[in-house]
C-alpha cells in the first residue's frame, strides 16, 4: 500500500482548525524520540552537495552514480511497505531519496515511518535513475537532522490573505518557488552592483545610521534617544552628506549600500525602511550618472536577468537595452496640463486646473510643489518605459548645481521606468556659499537643522561631482516582476499583531 503526502496536503499552521492537535501529535513524537535516547535537533550534517550539485554528478548511462551526500526539508512522502520515496527541499532545489528497509536497517526504517512533512533529514548515498528517469539517491545512511512542530501551511499558494505570507515569511519561502527566486535573484542584483561599480574604481564605505542631524534629504526622520551620551539621534533619512564629506576627503569614487528609514507613509512603493545605493564620483556631473546607470542596468540584464526585458504584471513588456528617453521637467508639465502658460499662471489658477484635471491637491503647497502634485500623479505612472527627466525645479533639491542657462531648474534627472522614480542623480553642488544660502531657503527659521560641519567640509573644497541615489527595493520590482514592494523586502514593516 502507498501512502503519498505533499505539503498541499498537510493542514495549515494557524490556518487549520486541527493544527492544535497536529503540534500535540508531533510534540508526542518528540518526547517519545527522547525517551529513546535519541537526538531530533542535531548539532550538525555533513552536507557535501545541494541538491543541484548532487544530481549534476550523474553520469546519463551508469547504473550508478558516485556517492553524496545531501540534506533539506521533507516536502513530498510516499511509503510503500518495505520501500519509500521521500523529496528534499535545500537551498538549490529538490532531491528525490529512494529509502529502503534492507538498506538502512529495520531499526532506521521504523523511525523513519513516523517522521513527517516538513521535518529536516540527512541522507548519503549513491545516484541511480528510476523509470520515469528521474535522478535519485539511494540511501545507506539516513538521519533527522531536525524535528519539525508544526505542520507547513495548507495551499499556501492560494492563500489571499498577503499579510500573512510577510508575517511568515520563513513559511512562503519554503514553499514558494517564486518567493525563493525572487530573493535570489534580490542577492544577485546586490552582488553585481558591487562588482560592476569595483570594476570601475569605486571604494565601498560605511557611514553612521545615527546622526545629530537628518540631512541630505527632505523626509521625516525616525528620532531615538542614545542613553551613553544622554541626547537625541535621528535614524538616517539619507546617505549624501557623509558620502560627500568623502568626496572632500580624497575619495574620488566612492558608494555605499545601506539602510534609510523614513517615518512616512506604507504603500505598494514605499516603506519606511529600505535600502539606497548611493554613488558618487568627481569630475564628472549628471550625464556621467547617465552612462553610469545605463552601464549598470545593462549588466544586470545580463548577469541575473539575462534578457533587456522585464514583462510587468499587466503583461506590458519594458525594454531596458536600446537607447533611453530623455525629457525635461517643464516640457512634460505643458504637455500634460495642455497649457502653454502654466509656469506663468498663478498659485489659485493652477489649484483650478488641477481640479479640472481630477487632481486633488493640498491648498497650502507651495506652488513649485504644486506643480510636482502634477507630476508625480499625472506624469511619472505613465512613464513605463526608461525615461530620464531632466532639469528640476531648484527647489526640490538645494543640494544640485543651478543650471547655468536657466537659474530656476538644477543640472539634474530623475530616472523614471514602470512608472516610478528609480534613481534620482545630481551634478552635485560644491560651492559653499550657494550650498549655505540653499539650506537655508530649505530650513527657513530652524536654522539649528543645518549642517555646519558638512558646510564647513565644502569649504575645504570639493571636487565637481556627479551623485546618483537608487532605490534597490524598486530596482528589484523591476528587475524580478514584482508588483509591490513588499514583495522585494523579507520582512517588510507591518503592524505588530
């Protein structure tokens, strides 16, 4: 007789009615594995092949394959008597083990009978083939690694409650190959960031997550308080100013891969903590970010995408090789808004248009930030394709070089694709006097929030720059078909239950 079970089959962990009874029946199994003087949590395995590698050492035509060594997660049972297929899940793939009774000994195979889904095993062994030709181990030596409680989730890939899959995160990746994939494939993007940018002289740096003063961007930041020294700290809303201060510093080309935590708002493209590459490198400015970008993009498609294409949800399909658009701030508004005079108009004009538009916007903005309302809802979700926007109003960023042509826009782009921002990049401004009189247009009367020490390092003198920010989570909705954020993050933030 054949008795088959899978992890579909297995009632759920907090979903099943029955799971209470489950732990208690596993948790029987435990004590009764110790009252043996046995050991089900090991202190280790030796563990000389993954999966892949194990059936990659068969040799199509022998009768049998070399000896390996494996270890995972039972994911598939079949006991058939004296014989029994058993599928182990590792971290490169699945295995097949073939456990027979006069192989590992009557004592081993009784204790394996009673071990379940989702418990982690060990086997050694040699390859061999079965009829349907798949390669398997057949075992010589068997052991449970470790005991498994509760029971894995029922149906998981038809669960609708998401917040449950990032609550259990450890749960959707043992049994979502998607979820696996595309956190590999998160790891493989970081990777060759790192690769391609040492490639081109770039120096990796650490910069403090704690800082007296939340600089570098305008967000609002998360304040803690730090008992050893008695005073407040924010957690950083940026990475610019130390990364600059490098730049004074000697450090030509330098970047760094952190964690930035903003006390905003949880949507499908944000969360309060989230991970920037910052770079920055001298005698160079925004078009050099540019190329830079580009260059980067590139060879992500082909070292972990393999392909210049990414198909979104919806099924549109974006092309990331080719030549990329480029588009100025002011020409995108006039041709959304249809109104040749928009920049001229006044504040209760364009509060009028907008409603005419179906934009709803807060009265009290400024009106620079009035017309990027129109931007970021009207402009930016339709800009699927690779588009760089070029020349920014001067007052969204005081840390940009003022464009020489036109006093009101900054040497600036922001790389838009899928419909979002992607990376922001800045000819990076390094006068100290127009960097002092901009911060303090920023801060107006809060004065105390500048950042003498960072001005007072300009005044050292800083190379001309190009810095570019990107935002690695959206990087990684992009690169691997996500469609939120959260998806891209293994723990995303979430109320605690």
């Amino acid at each position: 007789m054949t008795v088959a079970t899978t992890m579909s089959d297995n009632p759920g962990n907090d979903v099943s009615d029955n799971s209470h009874d489950l732990f208690a029946v596993r948790l029987a199994k435990l004590e009764e594995m110790r009252a043996q003087g046995e050991d089900p949590f090991s202190a280790n395995w030796d563990q000389k092949h993954t999966s892949v590698e194990a059936k990659a050492l068969f040799q199509e035509g022998e009768e049998a394959g070399p000896e390996i060594s494996v270890a995972g997660r039972i994911i598939v049972f079949r006991l058939m008597g004296k014989a029994s297929f058993v599928k182990i899940q590792d971290r490169a793939g699945q295995i097949q083990l073939y456990v027979k009774r006069d192989e590992v000994g009557e004592d081993v195979y009784q204790a394996f009978k009673k071990w379940d889904l989702g418990d982690i095993v060990g086997a050694k062994g040699t390859l061999f083939t079965t009829k349907t030709g798949e390669v398997t181990v057949r075992v010589q030596s068997l052991g449970l690694v470790s005991k498994s409680l509760r029971p894995l989730p029922e149906k998981w890939h038809g669960l609708t409650d998401s917040e449950q899959v990032y609550r259990q995160r450890y749960l959707d990746l043992i049994v979502n190959a998607e979820s696996r994939e595309r956190f590999n494939k998160r790891s493989q993007i970081i990777r060759e960031i790192r690769k391609f940018l040492w490639s081109r002289d770039f120096t990796e740096v650490e910069t403090p997550c704690f800082q007296s003063i939340a600089g570098g961007a305008a967000a609002r930041p998360f304040t803690t308080h730090m008992n050893a020294l008695d005073c407040d700290f924010y957690l950083r809303i940026s990475l610019e100013l130390y990364l600059k201060r490098m730049l004074v510093a000697g450090c030509d080309r330098v970047f760094e891969l952190g964690r930035i935590f903003r006390n905003e708002g949880l949507s499908r493209r944000h969360n309060p903590e989230f991970t920037m590459l910052e770079v920055y490198q001298a005698y160079t400015d925004y078009r050099g970010m540019m190329e830079l970008m580009y260059s980067m993009v590139q060879h992500l498609c082909k070292e972990v995408i393999g392909s210049t294409q990414v198909t979104r949800p919806d099924g549109e399909v974006i092309e990331l090789g080719g030549t990329w658009r480029e588009a100025r701030y002011k020409d995108l508004i006039l041709e959304v808004t249809e109104d040749a005079d928009w920049f001229s108009r006044s504040k209760e004009e364009k509060l009028k248009r907008c409603a005419a538009m179906g934009i709803e916007v807060d009265p009290s903005l400024e009106d620079f930030a009035i017309t990027n309302d129109v931007f970021e809802k009207k402009i930016e979700p339709g800009l699927i394709q690779p588009t760089f926007v070029t020349h920014i109003p001067r007052e969204l960023c005081p840390l940009a070089k003022i464009n020489k042509d036109d006093a009101s826009v900054l040497d600036v782009f922001e790389l838009c694709i899928n419909g979002q921002e992607i990376a922001p990049a800045y000819s990076e401004q390094n006068d100290p006097f127009v960097q002092r009189e901009m911060f303090e247009s920023q801060v107006g009367e809060d004065i105390q929030n500048l950042d003498q020490d960072f001005l007072a390092a300009l005044e050292h003198g800083m190379p001309p720059a190009g810095g570019m920010g990107v935002g690695i989570d959206r990087l990684c909705i992009l690169l691997t078909g996500a469609s939120n954020i959260r998806d891209t993050i293994l723990f995303p933030t979430l109320r605690p239950v």
